[in-house]
C-alpha cells in the first residue's frame, strides 16, 4: 500500500484482502469473495463484506 493509500481502520488491517493477499493467504481471500458485494476504492479487490475492504463501496 502506498503513502497515498493509509488503511482508514488500520487496526483491522491484517484482515483486509491487501493485507491477506501481501501475505500469499490466498484460499482465506477466496472464502471472503466466494460471493462479492463490494469492491475498494484503493485496490480494487472484491469481497463478500465490506469489513474485508480498507475503503469498499458497494458492487
């Protein structure tokens, strides 16, 4: 994530699908998108629920 992009819930952070997706957790991603409502505005990845997302909007 860059300067421009700071995790507005960084405490949830370690949960979000950049931070699982940095760390190659890639099947825990896949069980958060199975059904994807929401999209975020940073990164652009997909997830069921937005507590998944650092700035989601819905799909």
């Amino acid at each position: 994530m860059s300067e421009n992009e700071t995790c507005p819930k960084p405490k949830e952070h370690k949960a979000h699908m950049c931070q699982l997706k940095h760390e190659g957790r890639i099947e825990e991603m896949d069980r958060h998108s199975a059904n994807p409502k929401f999209v975020c505005n940073r990164c652009g990845a997909k997830a069921d629920g937005e507590d998944y997302l650092c700035n989601p909007r819905p799909l």
